[in-house]
C-alpha cells in the first residue's frame, strides 16, 4: 500500500489573484494498492459529495498522469479520508488534482519532480495557487512563462502566523464566482493589486504580519464575490473588531479567512456570530501554514 497526505491551502490572499497559494493544515489522506477492479472508498468531510467511480477527481488526475508518463494505471482500491472544510474555499479540489498527480507518480514510479507534477496540475485545475500549495507547502508565488510554463516559489512561513478560516454552510460554484468578475477593470485597481500583492509577498517572507493590515487590500474580485456571501461586511468587521490582522475571501468563496497572531479563538467566534446574526449557520477554525506539501506517508 502507498499512502499519501495533501494539504489545504487557501489562495490570493486578497491581491495576489489565481497567484498567491498558502498551504493550511487539514489534510486529504490518500492511499492505494493493486486490486481486481477500480474500488474507490471515502470517509470524513463532504464524503456524501465525493464521487466513489471513475469521475473521481483524484483518480481523474492519476489518470492523466498516467498518460503523461505513458505508462497504464493498475486497476486501485483507492481510499480517500478528507480531513479539509468542504464548504469551499480551501482548495479541496486542488488539493485532490495535486494528490492524484503525486500518488500517480508514487504508483507508477513515474520520477517526476515536484515542478514536473505541477505542470501536470495545473493543466488539469487551469490555475496554480491551489495545486502548487498543496504540492510544496508554504506560501506559493507562481507565474507563467511566453509557453504557458508555470514557475512555482515557496516560501517557509514562521510559525506565529495563523489562519482563522470561517465557512458559511452552503456552496459557490468556482465557476458562478469567476462569471460574477468583469473582464475590463480600471487602471488603478489593477496597480492597487500590484503594488499590494509585491508587499505581501515581502512581507510574509521578513515576517513582518504587520504590515498584512494593509496589503491584503485588493481591487480585482473580492468586491464583487462579497455579494455571493450573505452578511460578509457584517463578518468582516466582527473579525477585525475582534482583532484580526486582515479578512479576506478564501480562494473563490464562500469561506472567509483571517490572518491573525493573537486572539484567534475570539475571532473565529466573532466570525460565526457575525454569519448566525444575517441567517447563515458557519464553523470556524483555528489554522496553522504547513510547510511541507504533499508527502509520502507509507510505501509498498
């Protein structure tokens, strides 16, 4: 049996839009060994969601890696334990794209590197911030060469930042999210996000969360995300009254997360009160970066 784990992550970090990842510690397990027929298992978070066929995502992806290596898959009894929010928000998806990809290359014996496996995910999940953190932990920086190569960065971040991440009990769509943005924005909005997501980026690689009070503002996405989630003014101001550094969509919705280095469990309340008040029932957690990214657990 071989058996993996990959992190969560969230990403852009309010400026750093489909570029910034930060791997978070909840986990997917994964785990496979040889059997008659594909037989695929889930237990945990959102496991009634989880598909348990072929159109698994985690298999989908060792199916494509598989391919890229050019070497057939075995027939798997494939066990997934998702110990990730499954609200939204926190890269589940990706971080099922990059765990397929790795544990195909575990599988197979593929020798991929890890820059290789994040080309492989990210022509699968279309963009890098989710899939690089779940596969190298940290904070990700990424960006596209004249090919279309994607370039990954991580960054081990210190262990006195948290993340309070809060999920309100329903869904957005990825894709609902990405309609609601306008293909055309203003010239200072789009310098606004430049200038903030450089300075996040130095800051959290000085350790200077400070400064994460000012640069996590951003111009391009959250404006208009915040109409998908009921009560999010509301929850913003609770969360920085409650003392959080900054507050922020996770990823595309609907979970909202906050950075913080003290008073963590009084913002994470402050949050879910805050969604309870305009009629959405939330839970919150507590979150530490992970600087590893996705590891072998067990082999053969």
């Amino acid at each position: 049996m071989i058996s993996i784990k990959v992190p969560c992550s969230t990403s852009n970090l309010g400026p750093g839009f489909d570029t910034l990842g930060l791997a978070l510690d909840r986990y997917l397990h994964l785990s496979a060994e040889e059997a008659e027929q594909l037989r695929i298992t889930v237990e945990g978070n959102g496991r009634e969601h989880i598909a348990t066929d072929a159109t698994n995502l985690v298999h989908q992806a060792m199916v494509i890696t598989a391919q890229k290596l050019g070497k057939p898959l075995p027939a798997l009894h494939l066990h997934l334990k998702n110990g990730i929010p499954a609200y939204g928000g926190l890269g589940g998806s990706g971080a099922a794209i990059a765990g397929g990809v790795f544990l195909a290359n575990e599988v197979l014996e593929g020798g991929l590197s890890k820059d290789d496996m994040l080309d492989v995910a990210v022509g699968i999940e279309g963009h890098p911030d989710n899939v690089s953190a779940a596969l190298f932990g940290g904070l990700t920086i990424n960006c596209f060469d004249a090919q279309r190569k994607v370039h990954c960065t991580s960054v081990r971040i210190g262990t006195a930042l948290s993340v309070v991440a809060c999920s309100p009990h329903f869904q957005v769509q990825t894709k609902e999210a990405r309609k609601i943005l306008p293909q055309q924005v203003p010239l200072k909005d789009a310098v606004t996000n430049i200038e903030n997501a450089a300075s996040l980026v130095a800051a959290m690689m000085n350790g200077n969360y400070e400064a994460l009070r000012y640069v996590t503002a951003e111009r391009l996405h959250e404006q208009y995300r915040a109409t998908l989630i009921p009560g999010y003014a509301d929850v913003k101001n609770a969360a920085l009254e409650a003392g959080a550094l900054s507050f922020n969509i996770s990823g595309a919705g609907p979970t909202v997360f906050a950075f913080a280095t003290a008073d963590q469990q009084r913002i994470a309340d402050a949050m879910v009160t805050a969604f309870r008040k305009n009629g959405q029932a939330a839970t919150a957690e507590v979150m530490a970066v992970e600087n590893t990214g996705a590891q072998l657990v067990t082999s053969r």
